[in-house]
C-alpha cells in the first residue's frame, strides 16, 4: 500500500447498497476513497434481494414508508436524492426495469445490472475497494483523525463511515460491529429485532392450520393502527407473504395480530341475504365461493358448515364473520434475523444530522443506510434509503 491508500481522506465500511454509493459520492468531490468489506465480494444482498433482480426503489417514496423512533429523519435524505435520481443513473446505464405492485421496480435482467453500475461508478470516481479486510480495532486519535487496525494492517482517515447494515440474514456476513462502534464513541443504539420476516405459530396453532401450507389468501393484516393489504400465505412454520411481512416490523413479542380474510366482503350481511334468498343453500357451499374448501373447514367446524341457512341463527352468522374477518393470532414469535429482510432498531438518529448524516458529537463519523434506525417497508423502500442516506453522507465526509 502506497501512503494514500494507508491514509485516505474517507474510510467507508461496508461495500454494500449505501456504503457503494456513499464513495462514489465521496470520489467524485475529489476525496481520496478506501472502502472496506469483510466479504469476498461487494453488493452481496444487492445481488441476492428481490429473488435475484433487486427491488432497487419505488415509484412512491416518502417517509409515511418508513419506520424510526425519529420519524421526520429519513425526510431530508429522502428529498435530497429521491427514487427519480436513482432513476435518472438506471436510464443512464440503460438498464430494463419493470414495475410490479404498488409501484415495486425491479430489473428485468439481473440485480448484477445495478451492482454493476455502482462498481462502474466507482471506478470512475477514483475510489478503491478492499475486500476480505476485518476491522479490529478503531480509535480516535488527538488530531482529530480516526486510526483502523485491520486484518490486512492498519490505515487511518478524516472521515469514517459506518455502512455495515444491521443483522438479518447471517449468512451474508451481516454482524452487530454498526451498533457497536455507535456504542464505543457513546452513541444510542435502538435495539435491534428481526424486520420483514415470518411469524412462527404456537404449538397447537401451527398444528391446526398445518394442512394449509401453500394457500396464499389475499388479506388485512393489522396491528395497532398499522394494516397491510396483500397476501397472507401459510407455511409449515407459521404465516408469511407480504402482508405479514409488513405487519411483523411493527410488531413485538406476545402481541396479537388481526386477520380479515375476506377484506372486500360484509360477511354477515351476505350470510343474511343469503338466508332469504337461498334458505335452502348450505353455509359450506356459501363460504366456497370466497374461499378455499380446505381453509373453511379448518376455521368453521363441520357440524355449522353442514347445516342450511334456514336453520342457521343469526348468531352463528356473527360467530363465522369473526372467525373469519377478525381472526386474532398471537404468533410464538418470528423466524428471526435468517430470513428477516431488514433490521428495526439501530443507532439513534436524534444523535446524527439529517442534512450530512454525520454524528453530532464525534467529528469525522458518518453512520448510512440500515444501521441507523430507520426501517422501509417491503417494496424497494430500503434500497432507496441506502441510496439517499449513502448520497448525502458522500456530499460531506
């Protein structure tokens, strides 16, 4: 290693979705770059999020999509570079994207597109990526420089950059060191749960809905004043699909959840109807026509299903529409950070500026994309926060 690239002006840590774009920010200001990766590869999760074509923004981006304990934070990153300048370097890099639901966009081809252009333009702007490199040690030292003791030697820099996510999925190399530099230098770190993920059911819950494994019913899912209106898909360890997804980063453990399996539906006014036009049609018959066989059965118990309208009481029209539109499950818990999407919690945005991302009380340090506490919904919402909080971060480290 030459002297420059022992000290550089800008250490990032972390080669993925906002470190990358915090260094080519940083090297086209004319920074001297170094940025650091534990991995044997840059972009791991890019490559691998949206079953391997990256959701990389949305067309409908805005704080309401995000959750932290500062919810006006992420404002000001979020305008300053938005979805459409994003956008504007796809175009540039004449990348094909499609739109999927509420305004989800992927790449036609293969998230290696968008990894590709941030290597490009990193290339372009001079910065220099180190793989394979553990930090094990960081200090500040009296000049107001910050020095790393690395597993490939020691480096120091003006300005460090935290960009090493939170702690879902493992098996990418994810790893608490964020939090725990935050912590070293006195920062609050929100603590950190398992975001867009499953729900594992209790014992005898998961027992009775065993057999619907694979059915996907299109639901409300709410909890608190939050609900999701997509999928609900049942699994052999609990319920999934993107409703709940969503529904699991607002939610802690031995909480309730509130299900409508039929949310465009007055269940019991149609039962009512039903029994005056159709007094002879069975209950199973009408409850078919919205939802699978083997999922009524397994909520309704046969004996009702059996019987006709006509000798159904209006009470057990009202017993089949709760059941049904306002099933509360207390889930065992989540299947955690293996298949988690994101990280909740993280390092406390009240101690870090919005407008540069860096901390307020330790000149030099930056803290971009999911280690702060700042979690997007599903739909691209993360990638846009890296992009935007790596964006400015680039603008002033």
């Amino acid at each position: 290693m030459n002297s420059h690239n022992n000290n550089p002006e800008v250490i990032i840590i972390g080669a993925g979705a906002a470190g990358l774009m915090c260094a080519i920010e940083a090297g086209k200001r004319g920074r001297s770059v170094l940025l650091l990766d534990q991995a044997n590869k840059p972009g791991r999760k890019i490559l691998m999020s949206g079953g391997g074509r990256c959701n990389f923004t949305n067309y409908d981006v805005s704080a309401e999509h995000f959750l932290s304990h500062n919810p006006h934070f992420c404002k000001s990153a979020l305008s300053r570079f938005s979805q459409w300048d994003f956008l504007a370097l796809v175009h540039e890099y004449q990348i094909a994207f499609h739109e999927r639901d509420h305004g989800q966009l992927f790449c036609d081809d293969s998230a290696k597109d968008i990894l590709n252009m941030l290597l490009e333009e990193n290339k372009k702007a001079g910065t220099r990526i180190q793989l394979k490199t553990a930090i094990l040690k960081i200090d500040k030292l009296d000049d107001g420089r910050f020095s790393l003791k690395t597993s490939q030697g020691g480096v120091s820099c003006q300005s460090l950059v935290i960009a090493t996510g939170g702690l879902s999925i493992p098996s990418m190399g994810s790893s608490p060191f964020g939090y725990q530099v935050a912590e070293q230098f006195g920062i609050k770190v929100w603590q950190p749960q398992a975001g867009l993920v499953p729900f594992t059911l209790q014992p005898a819950d998961k027992e009775k809905y065993s057999t619907l494994t694979g059915i996907a019913i299109d639901s409300s899912v709410s909890h608190g004043n939050t609900s999701f209106r997509e999928n609900v898909l049942f699994t052999h360890r609990g319920l999934s699909g993107p409703a709940v997804l969503q529904i699991s980063s607002y939610w802690q453990p031995g909480e309730t959840v509130n299900i409508n399996l039929l949310p465009d539906l007055d269940l019991s006014n149609e039962l009512k109807q039903a029994q005056l036009q159709h007094p002879q049609q069975q209950i199973k018959t009408l409850l078919a026509k919205h939802l699978p066989k083997r999922l009524v059965s397994t909520f309704i118990a046969e004996a009702l299903l059996d019987k006709i309208l006509a000798d159904t009481s209006h009470k057990d029209f009202e017993s089949i529409t709760q059941t049904l539109q306002n099933w509360q499950v207390k889930p065992a818990g989540t299947e955690g950070y293996r298949t988690a999407e994101v990280t909740t919690g993280g390092v406390d945005c009240d101690a870090i500026s919005s407008k540069t991302l860096a901390t307020k009380d330790v000149p030099g340090l930056y803290f971009i994309g999911e280690v702060l506490d700042v979690t997007g919904w599903l739909g691209g919402y993360n990638f846009q926060w890296a992009w935007s909080s790596g964006w400015c971060a680039g603008q002033y480290a």
